[in-house]
C-alpha cells in the first residue's frame, strides 16, 4: 500500500517537474476534442440524410424495380422523369395535395393570428404563459399518433365528432365520403398546425416595439391599420419561415394520412407522398418513385425561394 502510494507521489511530482505552471494539456483536451462532440451528429446526418439523397438521385437515373432483380438495374437517364411528367396520376395527386394546402393554410394562419393577437394584450401574466404551454401538446404529437386520434374521432360507428354532429341532425360518413374523409384529414392537420403558427407569430409580436403601438392607439389608429402599417412588417419574415416549413411539410406529409384514410376512399385523400410510397414500395418500382421524389425536393425548393423573394422583408424598429 505505501510502495503504491509513493509511486503516485513520484508521478506527480514528475509532471509537475516537466509542466511547472499545470497549463499544460489534460485529459480530455487536445486539438481534435471538438471533431469527437461533432462526430455524432455529422454521422447521423450522412446517414438519414445525405445517403439517402444521394441514393434517390443515382437511383432515379436507373431502371431499379425490385420485382425484376434479375435484369439488373440498367441507367436509363432521364426516361424515369419523362415517365413521371407524363404521368397523369402524379399530376392528379400533386393537384389534390395543392388543394390541401389551399385549404388548410389560410385557416391555420388566420387563427393563429388571431390567438396570437388575443395573447398579446397586457394584462394576462400567468394565462399567457399557460397558454404557451398548451400550445405546445399539439406539436408534440407525432403524425401517427394525430392520425390514430382522427380515426377514433370520425369513427363511423363510435366517433366522437359523429355522435355530435349526428346530436345536431347531421349524418356524415367522415371516412367513407371524398368530400368527408378530405375534410377529416383537414380537420386534424389544423389542430396540429394552428399552434404552431400562433407560437411563430406571437414571437413576431413580441418584436414590435411597445411605445409605436402605443403612439398609434392614441392617435386613433384602426386596427387593420395597426396590423398593416405596425405589425405586419415584423410578422413577414415568421410569416415567410411559416410558409417554406408548412410547404415541405405538406409536400411529405404521409404518417397522419396512411393511419387515417390510406388515401382513400379511392384517391380521394392520396397526397404527393402517399402516391410515392404506392409506386416505391407496393409497384417495387424505385426508379421512378425516386424521380417522384427528386422532383418534389426541386418544388420545394424553387417554393421557398419564391417566399423569400417576394414576402421576406426585415424589419427594423
């Protein structure tokens, strides 16, 4: 026991005879260290990233159906992305999933903008902080769990929103009907989404400085002259990141339709991805569900740069 702890003695004593001032290197420290914290995070990028992209991409430039391995998977240039522009079911869906947007995205910005407003007056304290909170849950359901939740509201037999609407003398088969199964999957994509689009424009809110809303209320101001003149330029650049996130989420949204519809009845509800995952994974053609893919990626980036150029604007106090 005391030869070990002599031993120990000697080895300090040591390096601090070759590092007198202690500033040396320790464990843990040294030039890569940050390389090793980033590492994680850049290895799980490549992988359910930046693989998978580049996988689509060389794929969709080859004839790769899964039901015919034995003819290899031969390149065939652009004929997937002809095949795809002429397809008349690609264009349908991607129709369908416009609709949805168009549906949905006015009424999820307007209501937010609206609990927005209603929380930004003074005198709240501890109910807006409540309803900060409360906003929250929503976003923090996943697609599928929304999707089960929606089932179980327009269930044809037990649902909640069917016995109420059947209280009030209004029969409607919400899953069974085109018109009803669209308008439950709008429903639900609502009731997710609104929060968030409250959350982002309560922030732009909060950015408007108090004493410009204050000189315009006494002047008299209206208040579509307030949110137009005052607000808005401060809510343009939320309303902008809104738009280029809600876009790609619609363009792939696929977990809460597939739990709910399937896509149907029919095509009815079968979005842009629901018609991608039916030729990728059910046709085992991966060619062309990958220039599908490929496709929606250049939307949606020729989407977002469209927002940012004629929407964004900085705002200055």
């Amino acid at each position: 026991m005391s030869t070990s702890i002599e031993h120990a003695n000697k080895t300090v004593a040591a390096s601090a005879a070759r590092n007198p001032s202690g500033k040396g290197p320790r464990l843990g420290h040294g030039r890569f260290v940050h390389v090793w914290f980033l590492a994680p995070a850049v290895l799980a990028l490549l992988a359910i990233g930046t693989y998978p992209t580049i996988f689509a991409v060389v794929t969709s430039f080859h004839q790769y159906n899964l039901t015919r391995v034995r003819d290899g998977f031969p390149f065939v240039g652009y004929a997937n992305y002809v095949s795809v522009l002429g397809d008349s079911s690609f264009w349908n869906t991607l129709l369908t999933t416009l609709e949805f947007f168009l549906v949905v995205m006015p009424i999820e910005i307007v209501l937010g903008f609206v609990i927005a407003s209603l929380l930004h007056r003074e005198g709240l304290g501890f109910l807006r902080s409540v309803a900060r909170v409360t906003l929250v849950v929503p976003l923090a359901t996943t697609y599928a769990v929304v999707g089960l939740v929606g089932r179980l509201l327009f269930n044809q037999d037990f649902g909640v929103l069917t016995q109420a609407f059947r209280a009030i003398g209004l029969d409607i088969d919400w899953l069974g009907s085109v018109g009803g199964a669209f308008a439950a999957i709008a429903i639900m994509d609502v009731w997710q989404w609104t929060p968030f689009c409250a959350l982002i424009f309560l922030a732009g809110l909060t950015m408007v400085p108090g004493e410009i809303e204050e000189a315009a209320r006494l002047d008299r101001a209206s208040g579509l002259k307030l949110f137009w003149h005052i607000q808005l330029p401060f809510l343009l650049p939320g309303l902008t990141s809104l738009l280029i996130l809600r876009s790609a989420d619609i363009l792939k949204l696929f977990d809460m339709i597939f739990t709910m519809t399937r896509g149907g009845p029919g095509s009815a509800t079968e979005l842009i991805s629901i018609y991608i995952q039916r030729i990728g994974f059910r046709v085992f053609d991966l060619g062309t569900a990958s220039a599908q893919a490929i496709l929606l990626l250049i939307l949606t980036i020729v989407l977002s740069r469209l927002y940012i150029r004629f929407l964004y604007r900085e705002a200055s106090a």
